[in-house]
C-alpha cells in the first residue's frame, strides 16, 4: 500500500488493507493495468469526484483473492458498480441465501469457514453478521462497526447463515442497519466500556437461547483501526454527504466515511456511495462550503 498522491483516478473501492488493516482506498489511474492501494490517512488533500459517468469496478477472483480492471472500461447506469460480464466473472452474491441459483465460484466459497459476529455501533445498537472467515475482521471494519466481537467460526457459510437468521430474531439485534442511521451515531460520545458490556451480553444470549457455544474471542475496540490517533468531536462533525469534493487533513475513515480536518473543524465525507466514478486528488486545501451547524449526515 502506498500513499495517497496527487492525480485523477478511477476510485473503486474504499477498504481496509496490509498487515494493519489500514484505511485504503483502491483507485486505477488512467491507462494502468492493475489498481493501486493509497492510504490516505494523514495527507492533506482536496478529493473532488466527477459524478456525470459510472464505469465499472472491475472483478475479483474469489479464488485467488486478486482484483482486476474491467476489461471493457465499461460505462454503467448510475444504479451499477459492475458490467454484467464482470459481475459474471466475480460470481459473488452476499445475499446468496435468498437466490434461487449461485454461481460456481459462490459454491466454493459457501463452503470454506465463515464467521458469525456482532457489531456494534453506539448505545443499545447492536448489528449481525456473516463473513468469509479469510477477511477476519474487515468486514466489521467495512462497515465502521465502532466494536465487534466475534462469536463462533463455522465450517461452511451455510451453517453459519442458520445462525445469523436466528440471531437476527432475537430482539435488539438488527441483520441490516441503514447508512444514516450508522451516521448520526457519530455524533453521539461512544464508550468502548459500554460496549464491551452490551456485546458480552448479546453472546450470552446466544448462548442461553441458541445453544450456541462461542469461541473464545474478546471484544475489539475498532476506533484505533480508523484514525490517526485524533478523536471524533461528536455533535460538531460537518455534513459533507451532499458535496462532490472535501478539502482537509485526512484523520483516517471509519467504514466508508473519511474523516478531514479543516481549521479546527471536522468533516465527514462518504466513500460508499462512490465507486465507479472519476476522483481528481490534489494537494492544494481549498475551503469546505457547508451551512453553518448542520451536524448530521442525512
């Protein structure tokens, strides 16, 4: 991984990589072969993204675990990250449970080691989920989870699907949690203590009205993952979600959402949203436009 330099890119994706699972950012300059891996955290930049055309991201071998470039460098209806021929070639679908054929490739995966874990996210927010045990905890990192425990490592992705249904049935955990709502729990303090104590209390349950016996894991306090060491200002984060471009000091991103610093305040800006479209990054700080004390992301 490499840092974050001046230029126009493709941005692709937003994740976190290298032995730190540091925040990345998966960007393809024009006319390159293969992507490149950029942290951004700790660079002053100004991002702007050009959203008149969406190409597609390319494809990943879920064998190899290698990503490439489309092929085709083909251009895509807003709603698409991926052309239908390389989301073919990809073959991943995370909803697999719902759909009526899987491809080869979601086949294989389905029966290698998944994990069940739960995510918290602020105060009695509580979230459940599966993932491909390879990944360890980016994925609880992906989606800005503030703690994660997880619970038990399955044999195969569908054992560990049961579980994840009948977890998502108890009351007070959430299968899916909308974007905002992940968002206005930023501006509000967080106390790693407190979660701790709420996801030991959530393994408990699915332990006492399961059956489930877990692993031996202990909750991970996930902010130092996310930031340069700087802490949230809760209730005075600036709502960037509407702009095409943010100026700042990058302090880092918690999930898809980088957080810039400009002259005392802090911004956040989404990633989530914007694979697929062209980025200009320079060097030079230009002055966030934003209204005067609008504090939330939606």
């Amino acid at each position: 991984m490499t840092a974050l330099t001046p230029g126009t890119y493709l941005f692709v994706h937003y994740g976190y990589g290298g032995d730190t699972l540091a925040p990345q950012m998966t960007l393809l300059a024009d006319g390159a072969e293969h992507f490149i891996y950029a942290e951004p955290r700790g660079g002053n930049y100004t991002l702007a993204f050009d959203d008149s055309t969406r190409y597609c991201t390319g494809w990943h071998d879920l064998a190899t675990g290698e990503s490439f470039p489309c092929p085709d460098h083909a251009e895509l209806p807003a709603a698409y990250e991926q052309c239908r021929h390389c989301q073919r070639k990809t073959g991943f679908n995370p909803a697999f449970y719902n759909a009526q054929t899987i491809s080869p490739q979601q086949e294989a995966r389905n029966l290698e080691p998944h994990s069940l874990y739960i995510a918290h996210f602020g105060p009695g927010v509580l979230k459940v989920g599966i993932t491909w045990a390879g990944r360890g905890i980016r994925r609880l990192l992906d989606q800005g989870a503030r703690s994660g425990l997880v619970i038990k490592t399955f044999p195969t992705a569908n054992v560990a699907r049961r579980y994840e249904a009948l977890t998502a049935k108890l009351p007070g955990i959430a299968e899916t949690l909308q974007v905002k709502v992940k968002s206005s729990l930023l501006q509000q303090p967080y106390d790693p203590r407190l979660a701790q104590q709420e996801l030991l209390e959530a393994q408990q349950r699915l332990v006492d009205e399961l059956g489930l016996s877990p692993d031996d894991n202990e909750p991970l306090h996930l902010d130092p993952y996310y930031l340069d060491g700087s802490q949230l200002t809760p209730g005075e984060l600036v709502n960037m979600s509407d702009k095409a471009s943010a100026s700042g000091r990058c302090l880092g991103m918690i999930g898809g959402t980088m957080v810039l610093e400009q002259e005392g305040l802090q911004y956040l800006f989404p990633l989530s949203h914007r694979g697929g479209y062209r980025l200009t990054v320079t060097d030079e700080l230009t002055t966030n436009q934003h209204t005067p004390h609008q504090v939330s992301l939606f």
